[in-house]
C-alpha cells in the first residue's frame, strides 16, 4: 500500500491551490459574508493587483525554467538551478506567485472562506512538498544548492 504522502505528492500543486480554493468557495456559498460598499472596492482593486502580480511572476518563472530547461515537478531531478529573476528574493517563487493569484481571486470574488483555508496550502507546501524538493536539489547541486540556500530565503 502506498505511502499517504506519496499520494499527496502525485497532485500537481497548483491543483492543490485549485481544490482548496474550489473548497473554500463552496464553504463561501453556505456561509457568505455581508460587505460594504468601501470594502467591496478594496478587495476588487487589491484582487486585480494582486491576481495580476502573481500571474506576471508565474510566467517570469516558468520562461526562466523553460530556459533552463529544466522541469518544473517537485521530485523530479532538475536539469538546471535556477538563481536568476524572482529566485534572487525567493527560493519558491511559484508557490509565491500561486499564492499572490489565490488571494487576488478571492478579492475578485470577493470571497473570505478560499483565505481561510490558505494556511492549509501553505502548511502543507511547508512541511511536505517544499523538503522534498529541497532534497532533491541537495542531492542533485550538493555545494551549490547549499550555498544558494544560505544566502535566501525559503519564502519571502
């Protein structure tokens, strides 16, 4: 019988952001919260500020991966290490930028539920997908992920 973690980690994480979000709007829908006037505009305007920063962030990262040529599944041995552009400031950028388009969305739909369940995501990206990766390119870029790492941050 296969491990649970092993299961978890054949769903690809952005579908994991996808079936939170799908979640959390579904408990939106039974459980929806009055706003006003002002905070309606605030969120509508912070979601399209947001929603677009995560998209433009995820295309950067995924043209740099293209580049490299390397893959962009967590597991799979990379071709490449990628250091340049948003990987400067983070050492997860797409998992950034996929959590800047979650929030933007649910400012766009105006939706408080979909951010409740973000932590879940995050947690989940923290303790399961994240150290997996980071072995990977341990073993993969033994001196040079090493020192990549100790100059930044795992997340922001």
């Amino acid at each position: 019988m296969p491990n649970p973690l092993q299961l978890f980690m054949r769903v690809p994480v952005p579908w994991v952001f996808v079936l939170a979000y799908l979640a959390g709007a579904g408990l939106e829908s039974r459980h929806r919260q009055a706003l006003s006037p002002e905070v309606t505009r605030l969120a509508m305007l912070g979601g399209w500020v947001l929603f677009a920063a995560g998209a433009a962030m995820a295309g950067w990262c995924l043209l740099l991966f293209r580049r490299a040529r390397t893959t962009t599944v967590p597991g799979q041995a990379p071709a490449q290490l990628v250091t340049s552009g948003p990987y400067r400031f983070t050492r997860n950028p797409m998992y950034v930028s996929l959590t800047l388009a979650y929030l933007g969305e649910a400012g766009l739909l105006r939706q408080s539920w979909p951010v409740i369940l973000l932590p879940l995501v995050l947690a989940y990206l923290h303790w399961t997908v994240i150290p997996v990766e980071e072995a990977r390119l341990t073993e993969v870029f033994p001196a040079q992920y090493a020192e990549y790492r100790s100059r930044v941050r795992r997340w922001i």
